[in-house]
C-alpha cells in the first residue's frame, strides 16, 4: 500500500544525533525494512514546511520499525493514492 509522511524535526533531538551516521546505517546497511520501499522523498527550500516521503509497505510493523528508529523526526503517516494514475486510467494524457 502506498503511503505518505509529513515528516518535521523534532526540537533538540535532531541536534543532539549523527544524522549522517544513523542515516548511512538506514539506507547502506541495512537497517530500513525490506518491506519498506521509497518512492519518493522530497523538502522543501527555504521554507519551514514538512519533507514528504512516498513509501510502500505491505504491513504496519515496519512503519512502526521506522518510526521507532527515527525519533529524532515526528511523522505524520497516511495512506496515499496515486492520483497521476487514477487521472489517467481515465484516459487523462497527465505527464
């Protein structure tokens, strides 16, 4: 199922963490769910507005794995649809 994240910093916590490190061990070694797959990942510039992540899961507990290991951000996590496919299964010529 497709999801999407809000995803904030959390105050303090961010500061005090080796975000390089803990997110090379998320993606390069292995630490991320293999249920987990990222679509997309998005932020902002100069702004103060969430980053957007885009993942598919097949099941809550690696959600839930995520949220545990990243505590140093707050998610806002909501299942998503593809709205571009709806569009064009309608015969929309979206690109």
């Amino acid at each position: 199922m497709l999801y999407v994240a809000f995803i904030k910093n959390r105050p303090g916590l961010a500061t005090d963490t080796d975000i390089v490190a803990k997110s090379r061990k998320w993606w390069n070694e292995g630490a991320k769910p293999a249920g987990l797959k990222t679509v997309g990942f998005y932020g902002a510039l100069g702004s103060d507005t969430p980053d957007v992540l885009l993942f598919e899961s097949s099941n809550h507990d690696d959600i839930r794995t995520m949220i545990e290991y990243w505590r140093e951000v707050s998610f806002e996590v909501h299942p998503a649809v593809d709205m571009a496919q709806v569009f064009r299964a309608q015969g929309m010529k979206i690109s």
